[in-house]
C-alpha cells in the first residue's frame, strides 16, 4: 500500500464505522453525511482490496481484514492525537529535548550555570548545546531550525527574527588589581600609553572603543587581540596590560575597572534571538521565558549588589 496516495481521514471514517456498526451514526460522530461515509467505505475498500464491514440485519460486521487492522489503526490514530496534543502544550518535567543556542563565552559564564540549576530542578532531561554560531549565518540558522536561539548583541536581522532585550552593561577599562594605574580615575593619556587585549569574534575591524578614539585622530596600542574573554583575563591577571570590557565581567573576574577616558561608548546590549515559525511553539517559549527571568534576576542582584551597604 502506497500511503502517498491514501487519505488518513478515511482511517477515522474506519474507526468510526467499526465502532458504530451504522453508517449514520459514524458520519455523525465523524461530522460529515451519510453519503460521505458510503464514499470513504468505497475508497477503503479499493485501497485494501476487501469489503471491509458486511451490511447485515445487526449493522456493518466487520470482515476478518477489518478485525485484523482495526487494532494498529486505533493505535496510530491515538499517536496522532497524542502527537497535535503535546504540540499545543510542554510538560518540562518529562521533556526530553535539546535546545541549541548560539553564544559567546561571556554570555556562556552569565546564563548556563544559573540555566542549569533551574533545569536540573525544572526539566531534568532537557539537554543543552552551546556553540557561537557567525553572525552572518544566524538569520539562516534560525529560519532552518538548526538553532534555536542567539545570545548576541543587536543584530541586522530578516524581519522574521524575533527578539527581545536580555541585559544592558556598560564598557569598563579593567586591569589586575596592584596593577600602577589601578586608582579611581584613567587619564586618556594614561589609557593610550599601555598595551591592550582586544576582544572580537572577527578576524579584523576596530571595537566601539577604537571608533570613539578614532574620531578623535587617536590610536590605542593592541598587543593582543582574542575572541574570548575568560582566557584574556587570565592574561590581564599576569601582566600590566589594559583590557576594555563589561562592566559585569571585570567584577565578576576580580579586575580592577574604572570609567573609560571617553565618554562616547555605547552601551551593550545583549539580545535574545528567535525565529517566527518557532514564536507560538510551547518548548521555545517554555525556554525563551525561562531564559528572560534568569537574565531578570541575575540584573537585579547585580543592582543590589552595587548599592552601598
């Protein structure tokens, strides 16, 4: 039996005459005429090559064939309705699923240990895979379902990528503690006259720091340019050089930071990234909430813990 060209709805049609033994009555439960059942009956029955159900003064009997498939077709109708079920709904306790998304390193640190407490607690089978995906390629990505979301700063995306904003920090310069400058303000001078750590995930291009110097015909001194933060810090412990990066990054690493010596940085902002056809799905949304709440409580701690005591 070629399944392309048989209509699943007639497998309804089946259950529902065998349980009825009434054409009727099965053309009412189903929702459709009389007529209508008669037609499917024949359809069946071409496509199986047997009567099927026999019309007798007790109703339809079923035939040997009909008795022998009724049992997998209530099966699988079942797994269907099963199946368009769970579709509409998520059950995190019982999930077993794998959620790909797109990140830094930074953004790694910030959100997968709190991440992970609460699915330990929350979703016990779900599973995580982190990778940084080029940014180039996200908007492909997404639209393919090769990956589920993005953490990133704001994008040039397609229309059909949605987002919304997770946590805001502002460009600090950071340095070991005990390091000569390490006081409470950077002269611009002191600033250009160390080496530097650059942090980029591409092969080339300035940083927003190197545009502001460069409106003012200024140059800093990179001496090392990386594509990952924890390893740069390890660098910035062990050497006098200077490294521009998130405010919440230096505290959270033990870095001596203070105001940068210009005042035209922008902020960063750290978005998360999803595409349409996933926006009404109840596993992406179940994460998409799970991961705005994290990023809510983890700013908020922060806040508090800035405050004076």
């Amino acid at each position: 039996m070629n399944l392309n060209k048989v209509d699943l709805n007639l497998f309804i049609v089946f259950d529902a005459i065998y349980t009825e033994a009434n054409l009727t009555r099965a053309g009412q439960i189903v929702g459709i005429t009389q007529p209508a059942v008669s037609n499917a009956l024949a359809r069946l029955r071409e496509t199986f090559n047997d009567p099927l159900f026999v019309r007798t003064a007790q109703g339809m009997v079923p035939t040997p064939m009909a008795q022998n498939i009724i049992g997998p077709v209530r099966n699988a109708l079942q797994l269907l309705r099963v199946s368009v079920q769970e579709s509409r709904t998520f059950d995190a306790k019982q999930a077993n699923k794998t959620y790909r998304i797109s990140m830094t390193d930074l953004s790694e640190q910030i959100l997968l240990p709190p991440l992970f407490q609460r699915l330990r607690r929350l979703a016990p089978a779900v599973q995580i895979e982190s990778f940084q995906a080029k940014r180039r390629e996200t908007t492909k990505e997404l639209a393919a379902g090769r990956l589920d979301f993005a953490v990133d700063a704001p994008l040039n995306t397609d229309p059909q990528v949605r987002h919304v904003k997770l946590m805001e920090d502002r460009y600090v310069c950071a340095m070991r503690p005990g390091h000569p400058l390490a006081k409470d303000k950077l002269s611009l001078d002191e600033y250009l006259s160390q080496a530097h750590i650059q942090i980029s995930s591409r092969r080339s291009g300035l940083g927003y720091i190197d545009l502001s110097l460069g409106k003012m015909g200024l140059q800093r001194k990179v001496a090392l340019r990386s594509q990952h933060y924890l390893m740069a810090s390890s660098v910035l412990h062990n050497t006098d050089m200077l490294m521009t990066v998130p405010e919440r990054f230096a505290r959270r690493h033990n870095l001596h930071h203070v105001d940068l010596p210009v005042s035209d940085v922008p902020a960063l902002e750290t978005h998360l990234y999803w595409h349409e056809s996933t926006d009404q799905d109840p596993a992406n949304r179940w994460m998409r909430e799970q991961l705005i709440e994290l990023a809510q409580q983890i700013s908020a701690q922060e806040k508090k813990a800035a405050e004076p005591a």
